[in-house]
C-alpha cells in the first residue's frame, strides 16, 4: 500500500474562500492534503472525518492482516475479538476527536 502523507493530520483552519483545510501536523493551510467545503456544520464534521482517515486506515489493515490468517476454529472461539476491538477503538476515535 503507498504511504499517505503524514501520521497525524489536523484542521489547519479555513481558506479566504471558507474552504476547511485538513491536513499533517505541523504544516501549514496552504499545504493541506483536502479542502472540504459545505455547511459550517457539515463541513466541519467533514473534516474531522477526513482528518481521523489515517487512524481509520491503519486500523483497517491491522484487521485485514489479521483475517486473513484466522482459522474457522479461532473464529468459532472467539479469535476475532482483538480485531472487533480495534475497529471499536478507531471508530470511537473518529466520533470524539476534534480540534
């Protein structure tokens, strides 16, 4: 899988034309990775959204991997719990994170 910019992406603010910036830590919002525009209610849970992604990825591939070396006996005794936890974490993450 290609490497996406950054670990940990922020709202950097909003452009002149009120477009929400999202984008790595520590950069600025002319160097943002999305724009997401809309209503201010929308477009600000769009960001978080699009902020919380790389979260959401990782923890998308982490439970990939782990399928797909899971037997019907683990599964049948519980073995994919571990991944139902991450999943549970990263989806609480990206419900409650905000700036």
């Amino acid at each position: 899988m290609k490497k996406h910019t950054g670990d940990t992406w922020v709202i950097h603010g909003k452009t002149g034309a009120g477009h929400i910036g999202v984008g790595p830590e520590g950069e600025h919002l002319s160097d943002s990775v999305a724009f997401v525009n809309g209503k201010h209610n929308e477009a600000k849970a769009n960001a978080e959204l699009v902020k919380v992604a790389p979260v959401l990825l990782v923890a998308c591939e982490k439970v990939l991997k782990r399928l797909e070396g899971i037997t019907t006996d683990d599964f049948s005794k519980g073995g994919d719990k571990d991944m139902r936890d991450i999943l549970k974490a990263a989806l609480l993450y990206a419900e409650l994170k905000e700036d």
